[in-house]
C-alpha cells in the first residue's frame, strides 16, 4: 500500500501552517498524526527515506516542562525504525544542552527529517490543546528565554495558562495532565512514523 492510500492520509486536511487537537478527544493520536502527515508530505520526498529525529524539549524540574521529556521517554520505549529520541526523563534537552543537539542536527550525514516536541502556556480555553505545526519551534518563548529555532515541524502542548509568573504556573502543573497529554502525543507521532 502507498503512503497516498493509507487511511490516516486519505483523511488528512492541509487547510493550513497549523492544526490544534483536543488532547481529550479519542481520536487526537489519529487527527495528529494526519495533520503531520499532510504537512511532511508538502515537503519532504520519502522514496529517499530520510532518516527522523524527535527532539522531546523540557525539563524534568518542572512538571509543566516535562512534557517534552515525557514524549521522549514514551516514544523511546517504542520501535521505530530510522528514528533518534532526542530528549527523556533521563537525558533531557533543555537549554543549556539544546545547541549540542542543533549541532548533532547540522553535522547529521544523511539528510533528516526533524520535529520538535515542547509544553506552552495559553489562554484558559486553550488549555489541553495540541498544536501542530509546519515550522520551527521557538523554545522557551513562553518563559521569555532567547534560544534558536528547531525543526522542520513541531507539536506543541498547551499544558497551563500563560501571562503571569510562567516559572511558577510551569512547576504547579498537575503531573497527570501532562502525562496523559504526553501519551496521546507520542502515539500521534508513532503513527506518523509508522506511516512516512
């Protein structure tokens, strides 16, 4: 079967640059995984298999900013061929590491296929939302640090209301909220894998 003839492209909507997902919803591992399709598909020639890179942003300090690592770890314990899990529980990237691994990614021999994973802050009707999106992620922004863009597409998890004292909403987020969002992430992206 082509890629053009599975069920999660045939179902695909390029209607944009974003799509955000209702982490509740039982079928967000399915409606990201077709919005990531769709916007890979756009870009990148997979009869050359490019190699792919998940690299999972955040800190374990911060149940908040754990999400990414959270994902890293989730989707580590998986088998997918062709990938590299940048960013778990046990070896996070963050932001005094995260240029090591901009520089892993511009010395990678064979061409490669990165997403980058990270929690944000939102408004309150945002909060549980999962962006995808075609474009580099700006780390950190939410909590006013400068650090380089990333990625070719990233996810990004609306994890707690933004605008005032970020650090602390970060740390005072409830671990199962973050868990449970990480979970459905790192099945989107499995089955985005699965199917480029």
């Amino acid at each position: 079967m082509s890629l053009s003839q599975t069920p999660l492209y045939r179902h695909a909507s390029c209607s944009g640059t974003m799509v955000r997902v209702n982490g509740n919803d039982p079928r967000a591992p399915d409606k990201i995984a077709s919005a990531l399709i769709c916007m890979i598909l756009q870009r990148f020639d997979f009869r050359q298999q490019p190699a792919r890179a998940i690299l999972c942003i955040g800190s374990d300090r911060s149940t908040g900013d754990a999400l990414g690592p959270l994902v890293g770890t989730f989707l580590s314990k998986m088998k997918l061929p062709r990938t590299l899990i940048w960013g778990t529980l046990a070896q996070p990237v963050h932001a005094l590491n995260l240029h090591n691994y901009i520089q892993k990614i511009k010395e990678y021999s064979d061409p490669l296929l990165v997403i980058a994973v990270d929690a944000s802050l939102g408004k309150q009707d945002s909060i549980g939302l999962i962006e995808v999106v075609d474009g580099p992620l700006n780390p950190g922004a939410g909590v006013s640090k400068q650090l380089p863009p990333v990625g070719h597409f990233h996810l990004s998890g609306i994890v707690n209301l933004g605008g005032f004292m970020e650090q602390m909403v970060l740390q005072s987020t409830r671990l199962y909220h973050v868990m449970e969002m990480a979970r459905v992430m790192a099945k989107g992206l499995k089955k985005t894998l699965a199917a480029i």
